[in-house]
C-alpha cells in the first residue's frame, strides 16, 4: 500500500498523508482530489509517494481522484517552488497553488479550454452600417468585425467593449463562438518581421556580450536612462535565442505596461506571443499557460506571477524595470519576483537580463561582489533628445496657489498651444502642516518630532513616518486660539 503525501492550500507547514487506490500511480507534482475536514472535499499536490506514513496506515483517508498522469509544473518550476517555500518561511501548499492558473487549483483538466471570439453573421455583413450612425462605438465594432473574428481576450486593448459587441448580438449583427486552440509549431515559420533598427556602438557591445553567454547562466544588469534603447536590446537578444528554437520570458511590473510591449514585439517577430496578467480570463489565462508549457508560445510577456510559468524550452528571462515594487507580492506568500527569477535563470541556466534607468541598490551589490555584469547605455538611441529640466528658486517671490509666476507662463504656453500640463504633488494629504496663526505652533508628533499631516477628508492628522494619529485640534493647545491654518500645498 502506498501513501501520497499531499499539498494543500492551506497555512499549515506540513503535508498530508492520503492512501493511494490500489493500482493507483502518481508522480510527484500531479494534482489529486483528497478528503479534507468534515464533508469537504480539496486539490491537492502530491509532494512524495512512499510505502510508510507517521500515522497508522489504517487511520489514513484514501485519494478521492487522480487529476493528473503527469506533473502540472516542469521540473525547474518544481524545484523553484520548493526550494522558495523553504526560503522565505511559507507554507508549501500556498506557495504550489499560487503558482498555479486558477482553474487548475479547482481541479479542472491541464488542457486547453475552448476560447470564445466574436464574429459578424450574415446579417451584420450586409447591414448598411451607416444605420448605426447613433452609436459611434457600434459602428466601429461592426466595422472590426466585418474584418474577421474578434477573440473575447482582444476585446480590452480596442476601443470599444464587451458591452457594445453584446448590444449588436441583441441586434442579430454578430455572435459569439468558441474554438479550441490546437498546437502549431512556431519554430518552422519563425522569421524576424519587423524591421530592425541600427544600433549604436553601446547597444552592440551589450547585445554581444550576452548572445557570447547564450548557453549558460549568467546575470546582466542593463543600466541605462530613459530613452537609450533598453527594449532595442532585448528585442535584439531576443532574436538570437528565438532563432535557436527556445522560448523567452519577458516580465514587466504593471498591466499598463503591457499593450505598448506587447505591440513592439509582435512586429518585430513572427511567433507567438502570449500575455500573462491579472486583466485576462480564467480561460485565457490557462490558455497561455498551457501554450507556453506545450512550446507552442515563443514569447511571454507577464507580471509578477508569470515568473511561474512553465516552459518547455526557455532560454532568457528579462526583468524590464527590475527595481520596481511591482515585483514584490505584498499580502498572503510575501516574495520578490525578480530575486526568484535569478534563482529560476541559475536553475535552468540560462541568462538573466534586468533592465532600469535606476537600478535597485541590492542589484548594484550583486554588481560590485561581481555575481552580475553590468552593461551601460549612457547615449539615448536613435532621435531621442533628453528631457530638458529646470529649477526653480522660490526665494523672494510671490507666489500664486503655490505656483511661481514662471511656471505659471510656462503652463499657459502649454495650454495655449493645445498641450497638457501635469502637476506633480510629492506628498500625500491634504496639507504637510497644521500652524496656529496667532502664535506659531505647528503641530508635531511626539514620537519622532516631525510635523503631522493634515488628512481632510478624514479629520485628522497623521505622521506618515510612525503612523501615529489624533483628532484635529479645535484650538492651538499652545496660546488657545481657534485660528488654525492649514500650511502648504496638498491633494
């Protein structure tokens, strides 16, 4: 008899120990249905299979359901897990199912699930579409349709909605379908599409020097200003390990980010990319998971959590924006993608590349102790100028809500000529101050003796070094007076 020793998500540090069914077989890394507290049923990991248990055999429950006849995570992602669950203190079970698409966490099938796409029927292809002229966004959507099918996932990044392709379907002018994804094979088509750009003397050293270290581990820091050509490099690097047949992952710190990325490299190559991101379906989001596993995806573009995606044959991570907090999972299994990307790169050696303007100063450690190299780019690329900055004294002059009167000219040349302004505020609250008018006082946090900030909204005033807090005073607690006056500018 043969006990699987099971994952679950729960915050325990410890697995569980389930009988497997007679002539039941399962690897390490598949995902079994198991018996969980009173009438509950749970997925689970199996972690090891052995033929003894701590507890007496007879008092154990038995697998419900095998989910898988093979492991769900390749074997580098596997081995990140564990070794990142005892790294930063965590619970297995958590740290397996974070890692997992949702749909594979309630135990549906690790295959690809049908995508649904809008089409124009009949209908719509001969409606006079100038009968929607009401609805600019329903012509619009007619119009794109009318061009070939439109996938659910696409939906986001046009310019009209959901919404609006539902109104038509009430009208009879499109519908919805669904299709199951089959594998194609990228590698036999693959060829640079888009045209490349010439690069400078800094560029070609940099992309040089990592295509010489395609074949092994190694760390790069890409420190380069805005503007330099960071992503002409990755594009380029990109195109020497694609041409091999392997795949890249490409993380960025936000989805905002994505739509421009996403657009530059499918223009530069023809392959598929996918994307990974909180913004997409369940469906949509195992779909590019699985394409990814099965080597049907050449391209990865994600956030944090696609660090876990599993391929069949990656061959470069880049980390673009590598000293962004993004990177770091704040609530539930607290970890730093960008660290465990380096772990996941030395695993599979494989190079690494982390991209910023400001790097982080634990990433210009790594440089200094000589773990990383650093590759600058100190020119920006092709007709791209510097920002051009001024300082402005404040001294002596009078100023107006705070502006002062040169910058006051400057906006209004800007608004004039048909441009946007953008007025950045560099502290939070309403004001940074409280001052009594009558005699001076400004109120202050007794713990660290910095001034508290007025928080409107919420009448109070906080320190934003301590997070101390207290009621706004009636009157100065100093001379009594009631002319309090809120000091500087705010949000």
């Amino acid at each position: 008899m043969f006990v699987a020793h099971v994952a679950l998500p729960v915050p325990l540090p410890r697995t569980f120990d389930y009988l497997l069914p007679e002539g039941g077989v399962v690897k390490a890394g598949c995902r079994v249905r198991v018996p969980f507290g009173k009438q509950q049923e749970r997925v689970g990991i199996v972690v090891s299979v052995s033929d003894h248990s701590e507890l007496p055999l007879d008092e154990l429950k038995s697998v419900i359901e095998i989910l898988d006849n093979e492991p769900v995570f390749s074997t580098p992602v596997w081995r990140l897990l564990l070794w990142a669950a005892d790294y930063y203190h965590h619970p297995l079970g958590d740290v397996l199912f974070h890692a997992l698409p949702i749909l594979l966490r309630q135990g549906k099938p690790a295959s690809n699930a049908p995508l649904w796409y809008w089409f124009a029927t009949e209908e719509g292809l001969a409606v006079d579409i100038n009968s929607l002229k009401r609805s600019a966004k329903q012509q619009q959507a007619l119009a794109a349709l009318r061009q070939g099918k439109i996938w659910r996932y696409q939906v986001a990044e046009l310019d009209f909605t959901d919404a609006t392709l539902q109104t038509l379907r009430r009208k009879g002018l499109c519908e919805l379908a669904s299709e199951t994804p089959t594998f194609t094979d990228w590698r036999e088509r693959y060829t640079v599409a888009g045209e490349r750009l010439r690069l400078n003397t800094e560029q070609a050293t940099a992309v040089g020097a990592i295509h010489s270290a395609l074949d092994d581990f190694s760390a790069w820091l890409l420190a380069g200003v805005t503007g330099s050509g960071k992503t002409e490099v990755y594009l380029s690097v990109l195109e020497n390990v694609l041409a091999q047949g392997k795949q890249a992952l490409v993380m960025v710190p936000e989805i905002g980010l994505t739509p421009q990325t996403i657009a530059r490299f499918r223009e530069r190559f023809n392959a598929p990319v996918e994307v990974l991101h909180s913004g997409l379906n369940d469906s949509e989001r195992l779909s590019a998971w699985l394409k990814a596993k099965n080597g049907e995806a050449a391209i990865v573009i994600g956030t944090r959590s696609s660090l876990f995606t599993p391929f069949k044959n990656l061959g470069v991570i880049v980390i673009d924006e590598e000293h962004d907090s993004s990177y770091k999972q704040q609530e539930g299994w607290r970890y730093h993608a960008r660290d465990l990307a380096v772990y996941r790169a030395h695993s599979e050696q494989i190079p690494i590349i982390l991209g910023s303007a400001t790097p982080a100063l634990e990433t210009l450690c790594n440089v200094r102790q000589k773990k990383y190299r650093m590759l600058r780019l100190t020119r920006r690329a092709g007709n791209a100028r510097p920002a051009l900055q001024h300082v402005l004294d404040l001294k002596g002059q009078r100023l107006q809500a705070g502006l002062a009167p040169a910058l006051i000219a400057r906006m209004r040349q800007h608004l004039q000529a048909d441009n946007q302004v953008i007025l950045f505020l560099n502290r939070r609250g309403f004001a940074p101050a409280l001052l009594c008018h009558d005699c001076g006082w400004i109120a202050e946090c007794p713990r660290c003796d910095h001034y508290y900030t007025l928080h409107q909204a919420q009448h109070h005033l906080r320190c934003h070094h301590c997070d101390s807090q207290r009621p706004v005073p009636r009157q100065c607690p100093s001379c009594g007076s009631t002319h309090m006056l809120p000091v500087g500018l705010g949000d």
